[in-house]
C-alpha cells in the first residue's frame, strides 16, 4: 500500500468514527448516585488574587518617596490629573551586573525623592509621575562615574508618551535619549505659569 492510499484511509476512518455511535442512547448506571454537596462549614472561600496597581508596593514609603512596580522598578510622585508620567530608564550596556546608585531630585520643592542603590543587570525601568523640573544623577561608585541630567516641567502632557534612557557603556560612559510621540495637545494647557503674559 503506498503512503498517500494509506493516508486516505486513515483519514476516512476517522472523519466517520463519530457517525458509527449517532442515534445510540447512552448507557446509564443506576448504581452511581450524584455526591452530596458539601454543607457550609465543609466550604471555604478564597478571595481572588489580583496583582496591585501600579505604583502601589508591599512597603509604606512617603506620599512621594519611590514605590516598587510590579516589574520590581520605580514610580515617583502621584499622577496628576491627566497629565502622562514620563519614563525613565537606567541601561546597562556593559557584560557584567553593576550597582547603580539613583538620586532624583524635586528641584522646585528642593527635595530629594529618591535615592537608592540598584544592582543593574540590564536595566531598571521606572516613571516620573508628577510634572516638575527634576535632577537625576546615576552614579556607578564602584567604577568611580557619574551623571547629572534634568527633566523639564514643560516635558509633561495630557497627550503624548514620552521618556528618557541614561545609558552607561562598557566602557563606563554615559548617553542620555529621550523620546516622545508628536502628538498635538491642546493650546489651552498649561503644566505651570513661568511669568508668561
């Protein structure tokens, strides 16, 4: 019998394997009688385990003091109104896990909202939740280097996805990029007055 013949015929069999039992009555067995179902002190009730919403971590940190993510990152600030956080990223291109020290800075309010050590194996994603001018410096002690870079107020918008990368290269230099969509906002939106008329 050759492949395709015997192809064929598998192929029939099975598409007529469910005709062979149309129109028989199942079998019952008078013997088999339904399980009791359990009283209510036999129940329990678990609640449903939902991951918490972003920005809301395990521990109690201050109203804008840095809150673990699900991914195990940063949120820093409330959101406010509609205003989109903006994301901030800390890459390590380098071969080998370094500890990266972050100190983001409120330079309006002049206070500190973060500053911690990370160990960075790749990168440590986080977001920037309030509209203000903010100080960042990344600092990678042990290879004695540093950075300082500022966010803009004016970056924050109802609109747009925006964000900023603070690369560190193998060879322990640094690069900044920030993105963002180029959608329109509305003219009527103002994140603060800066004495403009």
């Amino acid at each position: 019998m050759n492949r395709r013949r015997f192809v064929a015929a598998v192929g029939a069999s099975l598409a007529l394997a469910g005709c062979a039992t149309e129109g028989s009555v199942p079998e019952t067995d008078d013997d088999v009688t339904p399980a009791t179902p359990p009283s209510i002190d036999e129940t329990t009730t678990e609640q449903p385990r939902t991951d918490p919403p972003p920005g809301s971590g395990d521990r109690e940190t201050p109203a804008d003091g840095p809150r673990e993510t699900r991914d195990g990152a940063f949120a820093v600030g409330e959101r406010v109104g509609e205003f989109n956080p903006m994301g901030l990223a800390i890459d390590n291109d380098g071969p080998d896990e370094r500890t990266v020290r972050l100190e983001i800075t409120d330079t309006q309010a002049e206070a500190v909202l973060v500053e911690k050590t990370f160990d960075v194996s790749s990168e440590l994603r986080g977001e920037l939740r309030s509209p203000t001018d903010y100080e960042i410096r990344v600092a990678v002690p042990a290879e004695g280097i540093e950075t300082v870079e500022t966010i803009d107020e004016g970056v924050f918008d109802t609109c747009n996805s925006y964000g900023t990368t603070i690369s560190i290269s193998r060879g322990g230099e640094f690069e900044r990029e920030t993105m963002s969509t180029l959608v329109a906002c509305d003219a009527d939106l103002t994140v603060s007055d800066h004495g403009s008329e």
